[in-house]
C-alpha cells in the first residue's frame, strides 16, 4: 500500500546572492535582483560599503536597504533590495 508519505516530494527555492565585502571586510549578502528592473545586482559595482546596481545605479547596503537613488533626493521608505 502507497501512503501520502512514500509519495512526498520535496522542493527547494533557490535564490542567487550578490555577495562582496564591505570596508570592514564583513561579507555582505543580498538577492541577486534590483527591485526596479530585477536585474542581477551581481553585474554592477562595489561603491564603498554598498553595491550599486548596472542599470540605473541604485545603490543597497549590506541589509538590502536602499541607500542612494540617482537623480532623487529622497529614498521612499520601503525600497530594498529584493527579498
């Protein structure tokens, strides 16, 4: 006799990281996607203790907090990186 347990199929999510170190040499670790366009964060650049995103240069800290938009003065509250 089957049972539901011999039938359980298990699957996994998996989610690509930007990884880099900050200037203090901690490894830091974000989903590998801008919010805006979700393009892979891992192609852009390191500024300073963020990463900056290729496409349009939006920048996230070690959290995935947005830290820098350019051409805009203020961050709306919720803009993280991909989570």
């Amino acid at each position: 006799m089957t049972t539901w347990q011999d039938k359980l199929e298990i699957s996994e999510v998996v989610h690509q990281w930007a990884l880099w170190r900050d200037s203090g040499g901690r490894i830091r670790a974000v989903e590998d996607r801008c919010p805006h366009r979700l393009y892979p964060l891992s192609t852009g650049e390191i500024r300073g203790d963020d990463i900056e995103c290729g496409y349009h240069g939006l920048r996230f800290d070690g959290t995935g907090r947005c830290t820098h938009i350019p051409a805009q003065k203020t961050i709306p509250f919720a803009t993280m990186a991909c989570e």
